[in-house]
C-alpha cells in the first residue's frame, strides 16, 4: 500500500496492520455502553454539569482564573468519592503535601482511599498511578508538570501539549478518568496551545466574583452530556459548598420599595430570580451618572433611551444608578423590561407587587419582543410563587407599564399605595 505524501513525488511505504479481534470494526448499533456506565463524583452540581456523573476513561478539563477555588472544589471531589468507595489519587504540582492536609482539615475532606503525592515530573506521576492503582486521577495542575520527553519548562506550549497528551492517553487505555487543572490567561482564556481543549473530553470553567461568595461551573465542551449546564456552589469557612436551589440568593428582603423588579435569568438550563434594583436621583450636572452593576451598561443605556422616547419617562436631568442584588451577573436582554420597571418605578414612584416577574427584550420601537425559554422561565416564575408575568404579551413597553401600575394599585384596596407620592395620580399614563 502506498500513500503519497505531496506533490513532490515523495513515497512513503506504509505497511498495514490487521487489527486484533477487540478492535476490530464493528456496526455502531453492536456496540453497548453497559460496559462504561457513568459514575457520580459525589458533588451533585459538579455531576450536573458533566452531564450526570464522571464517564470512564473520561479526560476532564477544568479552568478558572487563581483563587477561584478550583483546588478546593477538586479535593472536595476527591474526598467524596473516596468516600463512596473509590480510590482516588490526586497529584498536586502546585502545593506540598502538608498544605494540602491542612486545606483537607479544614473542609473535611480527609480519608484512607484518597491518596496525595506532591510532583512535578510526569514520568514519576504515572509511577504513582501504577503503584496505588486509583480509579480517579487529578492533576493540579497541567502547567506546572514537566516531562522529560519534550524540550522546555513546565508551561511551555510544548510541555503542556506532552503531558496533557500522555494522561489523556493513560486515561483512554485504563478506562481511568483523570481530571485536569488548567490555569487561564489574562484574557480568561486556557493558558497553552488551544490544542489541549481539542484533546480532552470534556473542559469546564470555574468562574465567580471574589466579592461575592458565589461560585459557578460552566461546561464549555462535552462529549458526554449537554453544555449548557450550570453548577452552583458557595465558598464558606469550611470549604465549599453546594447550591441546588438558588433561587434565593440574588432577591432583596421582600420590600416593597419603588424601585425593584424581579426578573427571570436563565444560567444554563437552569432558571433563578433576579432582583434588579433602580435609584434615581435628581443632578444639576451637565453629565448626569450612570452606574450599573451586574446588567450591561450598553444594554441600560439603551433602555434609558426607549423610555424617554416611546415612554416620555426623561431620564436626562437624572442620575441613574442600577444593580442586580447578590453580585449576580445578567447581561442577557430578558432583563431589559425588568430594567425599565424598576428605572420607571424609582421616577413615577410606584412600587412592583411582589407576585409579580418580568421577562422581555425590548426593541428601539418600543416594543416588548420574546426571549428565550420563556416557557421554562414562567414555570419557576409560578413555582417560586410568582402570580403573573410580564412578558411579551405586553406587546408594547407603555402598556407594560400601565399593567403594573394599575396592580400595584390594586394591592392596596383601601387607600393609595403608601410608597407612591400624592402627586402621582396627577401623572399621564405611559
């Protein structure tokens, strides 16, 4: 058999091989995956986002910025399924032995099957795996271990791409999952050639706001399962923790300030409440302030303009300070009416019931136009005790307006809404 290389005329010989019986070709619908069933890590949200637990053989990725808490995330993983009756071996490149128990202690993350060792070398890494024989490997991290095989230090485009290459390879051999530590760039990117998110099966991004408390695990890549999962996790004073329901971490305290929406955000597939907060204040400036935090400046800007123009709602003479509560982040347009409520709230001084959401994009014209999964939004929405929806149907943004308006009147029967002003019934509607 010959196969010809360029056009340069160059020949190469290339003599085939019969492959053996195990590897030889078979039709897909022969094939089972009895023999590889997925295993769970013991952390629930980390199993959520691989798709519903850890496949054999299964090459893992996992990335985020330093301090993020990737190390604690990955030894509470470890611990967990040593626990569940798994040995574990984690190789940490990064910290000797002794820091690592004293991390261990304080999360509780100490047992007999988990088993450390403090290495750089490649070489002496697979010598571990050989001699404790482990059904789950971590590495931490893959740019701090060097192999003797390629030219360079530890970090090196080249080293990183030998290694990462050797225990993908080991992993895909022993049926032995191995999770990476990889550290990302200024730019939040992985550091390394691009090469290595190709080769393993899986990469996920450990992100979260070092002010906040709040942690979440992304899968960007996954051979295995969906990528849009998402993990929640907190960082306590004893380590971390799991978050299965977090709908309530980013609402106020259930005031009924002007001011205040709630709207729904989708992180994944999964749908959590938002509360996003307006305060306006009056500014003699020739450059009224605009301030936002957790929602996208652009996007904010652009809903000030809709609703001064297709509201008659001025925001020029104003300074304009808008946030979401719990540090979250939504920059996604279904928050756009939730914005314009609470921005229209805080001037007309009207307070939004609590039973009622808000999920729509709002377009130059004014328009209230559908967003994603607006099906599943509405459903946590009425879940979590939500009796209406602002949304779409709306249709325009001064009809959206109005609705609101007008019930949250009528939450107050007997008298006029204690946080409007008494000037307020003399205003037009939107």
């Amino acid at each position: 058999m010959q196969e010809q290389a360029a056009k340069t005329g160059i020949l190469r010989q290339v003599s085939p091989l019969a492959p053996g019986v195990e590897r030889a070709a078979r039709p897909i619908t022969q094939i089972t995956t009895e023999e590889n069933p997925r295993r769970s890590s013991g952390v629930a949200e980390f199993d959520r986002v691989l798709g519903g637990g850890i496949v054999p053989g299964a090459a893992i990725l996992l990335s985020g910025e330093p301090g993020v808490g990737k190390s604690t995330l990955l030894l509470e993983v470890a611990a967990r399924a040593a626990r569940g009756g798994r040995r574990v071996l984690y190789a940490s490149a990064e910290e000797s032995p002794a820091q690592v128990r004293l991390r261990a202690e304080r999360t509780g993350a100490l047992h007999d099957e988990l088993y450390l060792a403090s290495e750089t070398d490649l070489a002496t890494i697979l010598g571990h795996i050989d001699e404790v024989k482990p059904q789950l490997v971590i590495v931490d991290s893959v740019q701090t271990v060097s192999s003797s095989l390629s030219d360079g230090a530890a970090g090196q485009p080249s080293q990183v791409r030998e290694v990462a290459a050797t225990l993908i390879r080991v992993a895909k051999e022993r049926s032995l999952p191995i999770i990476i530590v990889g550290h990302v760039t200024k730019d939040g990117q992985v550091a390394g050639p691009r090469v290595l998110e190709h080769l393993v099966d899986v990469v996920c991004h450990f992100e979260g706001d070092r002010q906040t408390a709040l942690r979440f695990v992304r899968a960007l890549k996954n051979r295995f399962g969906p990528t849009d999962e998402v993990g929640c996790f907190q960082m306590t004073g004893d380590g971390i923790a799991e978050v299965p329901d977090p709908s309530g971490l980013f609402l106020g305290h259930g005031s009924t300030e002007p001011g205040t929406c709630v709207a729904i955000a989708m992180e994944g597939r999964r749908a959590m409440p938002v509360e996003v907060q307006a305060l306006t204040v009056g500014t003699a400036a020739p450059n009224p302030r605009r301030v936002v935090s957790g929602l996208d400046a652009a996007r904010v800007a652009m809903v000030l303009a809709v609703l001064e123009k297709r509201a008659g709602i001025e925001t020029g003479k104003l300074d304009v300070y808008v946030s979401t509560v719990g540090g979250v982040r939504f920059t996604e347009p279904a928050a756009d009416l939730a914005i314009a409520i609470a921005v229209a709230g805080s001037i007309r001084n009207f307070s939004v019931p609590r039973t009622i959401a808000a999920v729509g994009e709002l377009s130059l014209a004014g328009e209230v136009r559908a967003v994603t999964q607006a099906a599943q939004r509405r459903s946590e929405a009425a879940r979590l005790g939500y009796k209406q929806v602002i949304d779409d149907r709306s249709e325009r943004l001064g009809a959206a307006l109005d609705d609101v308006r007008s019930r949250s009147r009528s939450t107050h029967p007997g008298g006029p809404n204690p946080a409007r002003s008494r000037h307020e019934d003399d205003v037009p509607p939107f």
